[in-house]
C-alpha cells in the first residue's frame, strides 16, 4: 500500500458566541465571549486513488445561513485537482448542510455512508425543527438520489474503504456521524470531523450544542481520545476549529494559506 496524505481544506467561516456553540453553555459557569467557526472538507490521495471527505456547503446552503464563502468548495477541488470526471469516492461523514452541500457534483462517484444517517433523515424526525434547520431539502433529495441510483456504498458500525482507509460511525452529533482513519507516513490521521466540532469539545467534555443522542456525543469524545492515546490516531484533525491548519502547518499550495497537508505523499 502507498501511503496517503490528506489535505485539511478551509472553504469558510462564520464568527458567533461561545454560547451559541456549546449545549448549555451556562452550566459551565465561563463568561460568554466571540469565538470563530471555520469549515472544511478533506481531501485523501496518494499516487493511485483519491478520495473525497466531505463536499462543504452549496451556494444556497452557505446564504441561507450567513455563512462567509473564503473559497467555493468546486472551485477548490478543481484547484487541487480533484475532477468529478475521474469519479473518485466521497465518504460523507454526516448529511448537515455543510457537509453534503456540493455533492451533486460528484454525480458519478461512489458515496460511503452511514446506514443509520440515511435511515434518519428518510424518517419522520428529521422534519423536527431542532434537526431540520441544519440540511437543505434539495441536498437530501440528492443523497436520496445516490442511494435509489445505486452509488451509494452503506455501512452500519465501520467499514474499510481501501487499505488504509476505514470509516468509522460513533453517533452522536447525528445518528450517522462517522470519523475517517488514515494511515499517513507521519501515522494514522483521524479526521474527527464533527464528531469534534472543537478541540475544547474533548478537552473539557462540552458537546456542540446541536446533538442528537448526548449520550453518543459524549461516548464519541471518549473513542477519539482512546484512539489518539493508543496510537490508532496520531492527528486528530477537528471539524471546525480555527487552531486546526496552524496546528498542522499551513501548506502554501494552489489555495495558499487556506489548506494544510499531513503526511506529504509523492503523486
């Protein structure tokens, strides 16, 4: 196996409070203050394959929220060149806007995804206001769409994409959510995705406050951090927090300061 590397890509941001970020801020007894909210997709490749983490949010999914567009994630990926031409597979971790937003462009490509996180937004729940507010119809009428065409690969526990790449459900933020494995030449990346919004969510065990089974999240948080403590996880890399690209040394490539590489692959 030719080991990959992954490339940490920042699409967009949105500057918030911490009590609009932490369930029940109040409970911890801080100060409420601004804090900042990055997004981002990942690219896996080596010399044969690539792989798609992620697709960020569309256009529509961006505006309807007020999210700030650094790059748009199609134009990104062509930068990088990802091209939807060459179908590569695209693992989605979870179906929020923000995370399937441009997968219509990827309109021949093999999606792995959680059976759970297909089941729950086909199901009666997923019009309640506390989960709708974070998809877009048109965006799960699409992963329906991968599903009944076909191109959709579902797992229920975890899977293994290709050697060195395995997919992993822990719940949680969403019944679905799931966190990617890497093995890289500088060791196996976790892309937590938001299974760990925040690097602070683990450090202090304060859960995003959009959840759907606390339980879970809290159980998630405890799988990151054995896996980071026995060596099944050698990065963490978060799925929105600021710190993330400086902490992996921001690369200066085709999108400049907006991307950072771990575990360098020659392709």
């Amino acid at each position: 196996m030719s080991a990959y590397e992954v490339v940490v890509v920042r699409y967009g941001t949105r500057h918030t409070v911490r009590s609009e970020v932490f369930l029940n801020y109040s409970l911890y007894g801080e100060p409420d203050a601004p804090i900042a909210m990055d997004y981002f997709f990942w690219v896996v490749r080596n010399d044969r394959h690539t792989f798609v983490v992620d697709t960020g949010f569309s256009r529509a999914g961006g505006a309807n929220r007020g999210r700030t567009t650094l790059i748009e994630p199609v134009e990104a990926f062509r930068a990088l060149g990802v091209d939807a031409a060459d179908a590569p597979t695209v693992i989605v971790t979870h179906a929020h806007y923000d995370h399937i937003g441009n997968l219509d462009h990827f309109d021949r490509s093999q999606v792995v995804v959680a059976r759970a996180e297909v089941e729950f937004w086909a199901g009666p729940h997923s019009r309640r206001v506390q989960f709708h507010h974070s998809v877009e119809d048109a965006e799960l009428a699409e992963l329906k769409g991968v599903v009944d065409g076909g191109r959709a690969v579902l797992f229920d526990d975890r899977i293994t994409v290709a050697d060195g790449i395995e997919v992993i459900r822990v719940g949680g933020h969403t019944p679905g959510q799931s966190v990617v494995r890497v093995a890289t030449a500088d060791g196996p990346v976790l892309l937590a995705s938001d299974a760990l919004h925040y690097y602070e969510e683990g450090e202090k065990a304060m859960p995003f406050v959009s959840v759907a089974d606390l339980v879970g999240m809290y159980a998630g948080f405890d799988t990151i951090e054995a896996m980071a403590a026995g060596g099944d996880a050698a990065h963490v890399v978060s799925g929105h927090d600021p710190a993330t690209l400086d902490r992996f040394g921001r690369d200066g490539g085709p999108l400049g300061d907006a991307t950072a590489v771990i575990g360098r692959a020659r392709i």
